[in-house]
C-alpha cells in the first residue's frame, strides 16, 4: 500500500485518535479486563484500517478521474523513451 503525502497525513491524524485508545485497551488488557481491553484495542485498529480498506463517498470522484485519466493518457514504453 503506497501512499502519498495526503495519505500519510491522513494516517498521522488518525494515530493521534488511534493511539490513546490502543494504549487504554493494552492497560486494561494487562489489568484483566479482557473485554473492555480487547474491545478497546479492537477499536483503535478498526479506527486505522477501515479508511484503507472501505471506499467512501469521496473516493469515488477519484477512482474515477484515475480511469479516466488512465484511459485517456498512455505511459510511454521503454523503447519508444529511448
């Protein structure tokens, strides 16, 4: 998974929300609470991994802009490059 500077944006402000609930989770896992804990700890990781994973609203304007884009202009080959 590349990402670009948006991206690694994006990921950074979702760590700053994401972090503070992971780390509760891991605290109240290591004190016993297995379902407050897990439960935590499963949030903080849905909070990172859905983004990447579930196209929303406003990705569809890009995906589509990229085929078209991608339909319309052509990469050159190596060995017309050269």
């Amino acid at each position: 998974m590349r990402l670009g500077i948006l991206g690694t944006i994006q990921l950074a402000a979702t760590l700053i929300f994401a972090a503070p609930v992971g780390i509760f989770g891991v605290t109240r896992l290591v004190e016993g609470d297995t379902l407050i804990g897990g439960g935590a700890v499963a949030i903080a990781a849905a909070m990172v991994l859905l983004p990447h994973y579930l196209t929303t609203p406003t990705d569809i304007p890009m995906k589509v802009g990229e085929r078209v884009v991608s339909a319309v202009v052509k990469e050159p080959d190596d060995d017309e490059a050269s």
